[in-house]
C-alpha cells in the first residue's frame, strides 16, 4: 500500500494540537492475558510491566506487586475483558474494556500507583479496543468506529473522531495499526469483507481527516 492517496479531499474538524512534531519511536503497553487460557467467559487478566507482575478480576479489583495493600478498584461496575498496561515509574495507565455481555465500552485511567489513587479516567468508547501506541506523552486509541489521541498528562483528547463504522461496507469495525508520515496519523483498518484496507488519516496540523474505504 503507498502514502500517495493521503493527500485528497478532507472532512474538517479542527482542534487544538499540542505536541511538538518530531522524531518519536511508538511504545506499546503490555496485553493482559486471561489466567486460565482455557477460560472462554470471565476470568482473572494477568500482566508483568517493568518486572512488576499486575492483577485484574473481573470485577475490575486491581493489585501489583507482592504487597498486600497495593491494591485499587478501576472506575467499573462491570466484567474487565480486556486490558493493555502501560507503566511510567509510579504512574500506570490502563486501558479496558468492560462489558455486562450486552453492551460494552472502553476506557483510560490514570493510577498512582505510589497512593493507590485513581487519577482521571478518560472514556474511549465502544468495544474492540485496538492496541495503543503511545509517542511522547500522547496515546493514540481505536475501537469500533472510533480513533483518538489522549494527552497523558491531562487525560483530554487532542482529537477524537467517532461514528466511522459503516454498516453498508463493514469499514471501520476494528483498527490493525497506525502509520505516521510528516504531520499525519494513519488509522489503519483490514476490512473483513473485502481484500482492501480502509483509513483515517488525521493531519495533526490541522485537526483534519481523511476518510478513505
């Protein structure tokens, strides 16, 4: 697939872009795993970020470390199914999916891990939560329909677009990577029907997109 198609007609919708452009690798969090791998319904998730091994329930109950007291609940009343960890020194960012097997949604939260405290959580929205690639201070985010850009500090969005999905072409159903060339960011999406890939592409200059599917 070439970059050449990127430059073309453009749906606007500006914002506020903070971050400096600049030469920045992606960093990935960690996937959590189910304990039991032979567990197809609710189960505990397990991680080890930075040689720290994390705990999630079901019902959302998070602890670390071998000290009994490390421990928190994320800001859920529902069934974690799925979770990517990320740590920065004492600071974990966690990124879920929850669900009551009716309906779901996703989520970021900030947690502290030194005063077991939860900073702000940030909704994400909707289910099939991609992996996040994490430049600078800055998380890119997909579900279903939806792609994103969280400033890690603050917890507010840099830029959000949502409603993508389309019935019709079956577009947008879920995000397999993002590319960045110059000054935009390419939301990739394998289309399930088809034997082509469909794109967001978002100049962060801007705060414009591009649709292509």
């Amino acid at each position: 697939m070439t970059l050449s198609f990127l430059f073309g007609c453009v749906d606007s919708k500006t914002t506020n872009n903070t971050q400096p452009f600049g030469i920045s690798a992606s960093k990935f969090p960690v996937r959590a795993k189910f304990k039991d791998l032979n567990q197809a319904d609710e189960d505990t998730l397990i991680a080890s970020v930075n040689q720290t091994d994390f705990v999630i329930t079901p019902e959302g109950k998070l602890s670390w470390g071998q000290n009994l007291a490390d421990t928190i609940h994320l800001k859920t009343d529902e069934f974690i199914e799925k979770a990517y960890l990320f740590k920065v020194s004492d600071t974990l960012f966690i990124f879920y999916t929850e669900t009551d097997n009716d309906g779901a949604t996703s989520r970021l939260e900030k947690i502290d891990l030194k005063t077991r405290k939860s900073i702000w959580q940030t909704e994400i929205y909707a289910f099939n939560l991609g992996i996040p690639y994490i430049m600078d201070n800055f998380a890119y985010v997909t579900t279903i329909g939806t792609v994103g850009k969280i400033d890690l500090v603050s917890g507010k969005y840099v830029f959000q677009f949502r409603d993508l999905y389309d019935n019709k072409k079956s577009s947008f159903n879920s995000f397999d990577s993002i590319i960045f060339k110059d000054r935009l960011a390419i939301f990739l999406s394998n289309n399930r029907n088809g034997n082509r890939i469909d794109s967001v592409i978002v100049n962060e200059k801007t705060g414009t997109r591009t649709v292509r599917k």
